[in-house]
C-alpha cells in the first residue's frame, strides 16, 4: 500500500473542514495546520481585523503565501479557508501539494452552521442566504475541478466523514487492494 500524502480539505464555509481536519490528523497521526489560523497566529490578528485593514486582496495575498508554505510540509492535513480555490494559484499549489478533499455541504446546511458565527467577514453584509447561494455558485465548479474526492458532509457526524475519507483515499491510492463495495 503506497504512503498517504498530504491529505488537503476544501470547501465552503460551514463544511467542518477545521473540525474533520483535526479528527482526520489524529486519526492518521499527523499534524494538522488551519491555513486561516495559520495566517492569524503569524498576524497576531483576527480574519475580520485583517479584512478591515488589508481588504479581501490582503486577505488573499496572505492566504496564497500560507498555502505554498503549507503544501511543502510532508504527510501533514491542512484545512483551507473557504476562498483558498478562487486564485489559481492556490488551486495549482494545493493540486501539486497532496490530495485534495471537497467537503462538499448545502447552503442550507451552511446557513445552519454559521447562523451565530461573527467572525466570518464575507457574511457580515447584507442577505447571508444570497450571499452563500452566489459563492457557492461561482466556487462549486473550482472546488470540483480542483478536488480529487468529493465528500458529502451533510447531515453526517464528523467522525463518519472521517471514516469514509481514509477508506476513500486509501481505495484512491491502492484501488486493488481494496473491495469495491466497501
């Protein structure tokens, strides 16, 4: 059985990608690294104080930087911030980086998961189901193009996603070995 690489999670806000991605780490006994937290740690700031300073490029320029370091790592699991696949090059990267996961989930369920969540600062304005419904339209397609697995995390509990991501990956890298019902 070939080694599992990094194993990267994308997907929009809400999909459990930090909560999957530490349970997914201590499964597989890696470390684990947030990009979003990665980027506040070294900023000494949070998300939303970056956003009000810098903008959204600022944000992103950060981003991109914390995603090349991150994909250099080795046998590691890294969460991406929701827009992560919006700049090219991060999509590049995270391809060349390891496999990559989309945690796919509906706008109903993101709607759900971050309905008490302040620190979101692209929800801050306006109608947030519009605005959840429009990022899903325009990021759905690069999530699916960049993704090696789509995993559905609706209505499931973290640890059932963890589980049929290691079987999952572990069918991708060594599919004889593995039965097809399983």
């Amino acid at each position: 059985m070939q080694e599992v690489p990094n194993l990267i999670l994308i997907g929009p806000m809400g999909a459990g990608k930090s909560t999957i991605g530490r349970l997914l780490a201590a499964e597989l006994s890696r470390p684990f690294y947030d990009s979003d937290h990665e980027i506040q740690s070294r900023c000494g700031a949070d998300i939303p104080w970056i956003f009000d300073v810098e903008g959204e490029s600022g944000f992103r320029d950060r981003e991109s930087a914390m995603i090349s370091e991150l994909v250099d790592y080795d046998k590691v699991v890294i969460a991406t911030g929701g827009g992560a696949v919006l700049r090219e090059e991060n999509r590049q990267r995270i391809r060349e980086g390891g496999t990559v996961i989309y945690l796919f989930t509906t706008v109903e369920q993101q709607l759900k998961r971050t309905a008490k969540d302040r620190n979101r600062p692209l929800l801050q304005r306006g109608d947030r189901e519009q605005l959840l419904r429009d990022m899903f339209a325009l990021r759905d397609p690069l999530y699916r193009a960049t993704a090696d697995l789509v995993i559905r995390t609706d209505r499931r509990g973290p640890r059932s996603v963890v589980n049929d991501i290691v079987r999952r990956v572990h069918r991708l890298l060594d599919p004889l070995t593995c039965k097809a019902s399983s």
